[in-house]
C-alpha cells in the first residue's frame, strides 16, 4: 500500500517555464488537496477536490491550476512558474466523511525552486 | 472554521509528559479538533481528533474542556523523536482543512 505518492520529490523550474506536480493515491480517497509550506511557515491550502470532476480553491489559488480525472490522481499545474512559487508542496488525500476514520494522509513533499 | 491558538514555542524534557495547548474559544458546536505534527520537512502526520469527548489513542491523548473552548493534546512518555510541530486544527469534517503556524515542540534529553 503506497499511500500518497508525489513525484519529482525535487524541481528546478526558471522564470515563466509551466510544470505540473504529479499525486497519486492508492486508498480510494474522495478528497484530495494541495499545500504550500514556505520555509517556516505553516502549511496553505491551494486547492482541493472531493471526488472526480469536483475542485475548488483554497487560500492561495492564483498561478495554479488542477482537475480531478480519476479518483487516484490530482495533479497540480503551474502555469507560468515565478520566484514567489518556490515552496515545499504537499499533497494530502481522505475519504470524505473525514470525521470517521484517521484522518489525512500525506505525502512527502515536491521542493521547487524557480529561479 | 473557527481560528486556533497556540504557543509558538515549548520545550519538554525526555520521558515526561508534553502537554500542548490549543484555544478554540469561536468553536462551533458540530466543529471537530484535529491535531497533526510534522517532522522536520516531512508530511504532516495525523495524531488524532475529537468533538466533545476526551479521545486516546496508541500515540496521545486529546482533552476537550467543557465549554469546548481550548483542548490539550497530551504526549505521555515524550521521546526526542516527539520533536516536531503540532497543529490544533478545529472544523467541520469532510472538507478543507487549514493549518496555522502551530506549536514547535523540542523534546530535550
């Protein structure tokens, strides 16, 4: 059982180069999500979804994309990558009814650098 | 979702209980407290959670107070691998959940 997998684990993107983050999971989960974490800081919510063909944003949306295809995979899109994107990104999945069970699950982090 | 407080900072000594705050005080009656840590630059690991009731499990122990205006989560036996930053997240189950800055615990020997 994998889990939330993540690829790459690191990226070097320049200036206004697009990219998309891969995240897959193999846990049935309706509910997948996006995180940035900037050095010390906590985590910020990018966008989420709660089942195939549904997303919607979070704190932070603007200068990424996403759409849920399948139940398994989430990938988050850059657009136009910016020095400001640099951010360590999580992806985390559950099942719905979240209150039932143990919670999120995570997985271990993309690091991008735009330079 | 109503917003969190937490120390920014605490430290425990090795072995003995490291009790964290959490103030709740906006809490609404259908919002539950979760709490997760992350280690170093690792994924946030999920501890546990709760809605009224205190709730125990293999990894801590949550304490709700009454009023549901601040909880505790308690690690009983800290360990130098308990260090690491924990998060008091409070909301309604099912959809986004959003993290502050939380409490960087430090377990010294």
């Amino acid at each position: 059982n994998a889990g939330v997998t993540q690829t790459p684990k690191f990226q070097v993107l320049k200036t206004g180069q697009s990219m998309t983050l891969q995240c897959a999971q193999d846990m049935n989960h309706e509910y997948m999500s996006w995180y940035r974490q900037d050095p010390g800081m906590g985590l910020r919510l990018i966008h989420y979804s709660v089942g195939a063909g549904i997303t919607d944003q979070g704190e932070v949306p603007n200068g990424y994309n996403v759409s849920r295809s399948t139940t398994e995979d989430f990938p988050l899109r850059l657009l136009s990558a910016a020095p400001s994107q640099t951010s360590v990104y999580f992806c985390a999945s559950g099942p719905a009814e979240l209150v039932l069970n143990y919670g999120y699950t995570f997985g271990s982090g993309t690091r991008l650098t735009v330079v | 979702d109503a917003k969190t407080t937490q120390p920014t900072s605490m430290d425990c000594a090795e072995g003995r209980a490291a009790n964290l705050p959490c103030n709740h005080s906006t809490i609404s009656g259908n919002e539950y407290v979760y709490w997760y840590r992350q280690i170093h630059s690792q994924g946030p690991q999920y501890i546990i959670h709760g809605l009224k009731n205190n709730e125990t499990n293999e990894m801590a122990s949550l304490i709700i107070t009454e009023d549901r205006k601040s909880s505790t989560l308690i690690l009983p036996h800290a360990t130098l691998r308990d260090t690491a930053v924990y998060y008091c997240i409070v909301r309604v189950g099912g959809n986004d959940m959003r993290f502050g800055a939380g409490t960087r615990l430090t377990v010294k020997p």
